[in-house]
C-alpha cells in the first residue's frame, strides 16, 4: 500500500495531466469519474490525495473498508486538530468515491460536523490604498488592483488574457472560474490606467495578462502570493490576511456603501446567495446608524 500510494502522490505532484492520472494513478477509476464530471483541477488532486491518505492510514484496500473505519478516521483527523471545514471536505472527497464509484453505503450513519463560521479577515481601504502605491512594480501594482477592485481569487487573476477586458464598458471575463463557471465583473478606472500602461510593454503576441517563466504560460497563484506579502511588508500591515482577503474587503466595502447584495453575489459568482450574506456580519456600517442603549 505504501509504494502505491507514494505513486499516487508522485503523479498528483507532477504537471496535471488528465490522460496520465488515468492512466497510472492507484485510484484510476476515481480519477477517471472526477475527470469525466468535469471536476476542477484542485478537487480532482484533493479528493485523490485524502482518499489515497485514508488508504495508507488503514493499511487496506478499498474493498475492506468499513463504516467504522472512515468513523476511526474522521476522529484521528479530529485529534490531529482538523477544523469541521477541513473534515467535510475529507468525507466529500470519500463519501464521492464509496458512494458514486464503488457503490457502497457505508455513510448512512456518518454525519457532517458543524462548519464554523469565522468571520472573513478584511482590510480597511486606507490599507489596501498603501499596500498598493507602496508596491513600485506596475504588474504587481496591477494585480493587487484587480484582486481588490474586481473582487478576484488569485486563480483567477493569474489566468487573465488581454482579450477577458473591456475598456470601453469598464469590466472583465472571468473564464472557468470556481466551479468552471463565467462571470463578469467590474474594471475599477484606477486598474484601467494601470493596464493600459501595462499593455504598452509587452509583446504583441502575449496571450495572458501575467505570464510565467514561459510566454505562453499563465504567472503561477504562489507568485501571486509571494507579489501580496511582500506588499504587506512594505505597508507594515501585520493582520493576518491572505490574497483572498482583498476579495473579502471587496464585497464588504461594497456592502458598506449600499450595493444590493445580489449584484455582489453575481460579481463575486457565488451560486447561492448565504455565501455572500457571510460580509454581512462583518460590514461595520449599520454599527454607526445604531445607538448604544447606554447612551
């Protein structure tokens, strides 16, 4: 089970490669299902990689595993300090394999933990102001920008093309974005001035906004995020965020200034709208218009 599952890390870590995780990965008939329903990328990896983890934990094949053993999991994974989110996506990632390949019921008697409801890491707009004009980079200015100003993932913001902008009407394509889906959003006109001299420097026939090491290839998400933290030394901005927290601080300053929460849901491409009710509880607004009863 070992070298098998070393296997199966070996090829999850390699470039993707549909045809080759098919082909050669222990799990080939997960693999195979994920791909043929059209799975992103990432859940394809993360579903392959907990399930071959399960596997190596029991030191069994699939075939032998029993209810109780995923119940045995779950609470290893629980001691080993896995918050309720991380575990759902476990018993997701099982629960598709068991069930939708393997045709077994083995999870009538699991039930999902609680999620927990944090409340997102945001910036101020005085923050997120000076971590941008302290970045002397214009592609790193531009990126920020974009994350900020259109409320993009750093995956979608690594894979913007030149033809994704319109200008003219001040918005973008988001193409294949979380689960494979289109959307558009809007263009900030400071993000606007910065394209356009961006654009000036670069080659004519460059199909993506950022490229990586190879012109014909997208700047990679860890690049990105290597652009935000150094950023955020510059600003000497301690908080805890991350790149997504310039997405949270979009759609909750959006909410602040009085934007209808179904125009932020469809510029943020949430499917349902409990997602994006989330920058309720930590837009700060409504504190102002509201008196203390001690006053």
């Amino acid at each position: 089970m070992k070298s098998k599952f070393e296997q199966g890390l070996r090829i999850l870590k390699s470039s993707y490669n549909p045809a080759n995780i098919v082909k050669s990965h222990p799990l080939s008939s997960l693999a195979q299902e994920l791909i043929i329903r059209g799975l992103s990328k990432r859940t394809i990896k993360l579903y392959l990689s907990y399930n071959m983890q399960f596997l190596q934990y029991l030191g069994k094949s699939a075939k032998e595993v029993t209810s109780q053993d995923i119940k045995d999991y779950l609470l290893y994974l629980k001691f080993k300090n896995y918050s309720n989110t991380s575990l759902n996506l476990v018993i997701s990632a099982l629960k598709f394999y068991y069930t939708q390949v393997l045709k077994r019921k083995l999870f009538f008697n699991i039930s999902r933990p609680k999620r927990e409801k944090y409340l997102p890491n945001i910036l101020s707009k005085s923050e997120i102001i000076s971590l941008i004009n302290l970045t002397g980079n214009l592609k790193h200015k531009l990126i920020l920008s974009l994350m900020y100003g259109s409320g993009l993932r750093v995956s979608e913001v690594v894979k913007l093309k030149l033809r994704h902008f319109d200008l003219i009407n001040r918005e973008v394509l988001v193409k294949a974005g979380k689960g494979n889906k289109d959307r558009y959003t809007i263009l900030s006109n400071y993000s606007i001035n910065l394209f356009k001299k961006y654009i000036e420097i670069l080659p004519n026939n460059q199909i993506y906004l950022f490229t990586g090491l190879k012109l014909n290839s997208h700047l990679s998400q860890r690049s990105a995020q290597k652009i935000f933290v150094q950023a955020l030394n510059k600003a000497h901005i301690v908080k805890k965020v991350s790149c997504h927290s310039l997405r949270h601080s979009f759609a909750t300053h959006l909410l602040e200034s009085g934007v209808e929460m179904r125009l932020i849901q469809k510029l943020l491409g949430h499917t349902n709208i409990k997602t994006t009710q989330t920058y309720v509880r930590v837009a700060k607004s409504y504190l102002n218009s509201i008196k203390s009863p001690l006053d």
